[in-house]
C-alpha cells in the first residue's frame, strides 16, 4: 500500500513535504505535491497532517 494525492484537492500548502520522513514528495508542475510510489514507506503522516484530507491509502 502507498499513499496517493488527490491533485483536485491538494492546496499545494507543501505541509506533507517537510514531514515525509522518505522524503517522497515533491511539487508537480502546477505546484501541487505528488508521491514518489518508489520512496513511499506507506508510514501515514502525510494524511495525517493534510489539512484538506488530499492524501489517502491506495492498494496496490
């Protein structure tokens, strides 16, 4: 299981970027955040800090 980011919901307020502790999100090119599936450890924190309820659980 990896997280996914719902671009249509995503602020692009970058607060999961700074507590990713992968370091597996970064900005697309609309300044939206994207998860890098390969360095996902599916830890959670990024969902647990959104504010907007963008990032969720997707099986893979």
């Amino acid at each position: 299981m990896v997280y996914k980011i719902d671009s249509s919901k995503c602020i692009g307020c970058h607060t999961c970027m700074g507590v990713c502790p992968a370091m597996a999100i970064g900005p697309d090119a609309a300044g939206k955040c994207m998860i890098d599936p390969n360095k996902c450890m599916s830890c959670g924190t990024c969902a647990a800090i959104c504010p907007v309820g963008a990032i969720s659980p997707e099986m893979k």
